[in-house]
C-alpha cells in the first residue's frame, strides 16, 4: 500500500497548531525525535539503524522492542515545516524496512 504522505504532513501541522492552541510553551530549538513502527517480524531493524545513521540521525530501540527512535543529531530550529521536513525524511527511509510513521516529540534528553 502507498503511504499517505499528505496526510501525514497535514497531521503534523495540525499537531503543531494544536499545541500553540493549548498554550504549550514550545521550544525555539530542539532535538526531535520521530518514532517508527516495526510492521512485525520483518522488519529490518539493523539495516534501518544503518541507513538513518549513515544520513545523520541518531538511533535508538525502545524497551518494548517494537520502535525504532530516530533522533536529529543537533538542535533544530522549531516549525510545522521543519519538524515536517525531518519526519518526511526519515518516513521515506523507515518504509523501506519495514518500519512505519508513529509520531513526533521534542527530545530533551
């Protein structure tokens, strides 16, 4: 099946929206972190660390071994269209291991 790209940038400049619309404080810049989704057995957990590494991520499992955390390296400047442009980036490279979109966050570690 085709991944809905549009349909993935319109929810994360709604999420951005909404998170103005509460109030929240967000940060100028940040670290963020985009999670992938492993679709189960098959996905090629090695060889996706190894290609988002090799275009300047940071890579992480997480403790219930079913997401893949894929971090900027350094701070970005905060927008709809730049946390966009991350997500697409590491969607198109994710998909093509098995892994699926699962969200965004700022990462203050």
């Amino acid at each position: 099946m085709k991944h809905d790209y549009e349909g993935q940038r319109r929810e994360t400049f709604e999420t951005f929206d909404a998170l103005q619309a509460q109030g929240e404080t967000l940060p100028k810049r940040s670290i963020v972190e985009i999670y992938l989704l492993a679709e189960g057995a098959d996905a090629k957990w090695a060889a996706a660390e190894k290609a988002l590494r090799a275009k300047g991520f940071a890579t992480e499992r997480d403790q219930e071994g079913d997401t893949l955390i894929v971090a900027t390296r350094a701070d970005i400047e905060i927008s709809p269209a730049s946390i966009w442009e991350i997500e697409r980036q590491v969607t198109e490279i994710g998909l093509g291991f098995d892994f699926v979109p699962d969200g965004w966050e700022f990462g203050f570690d």
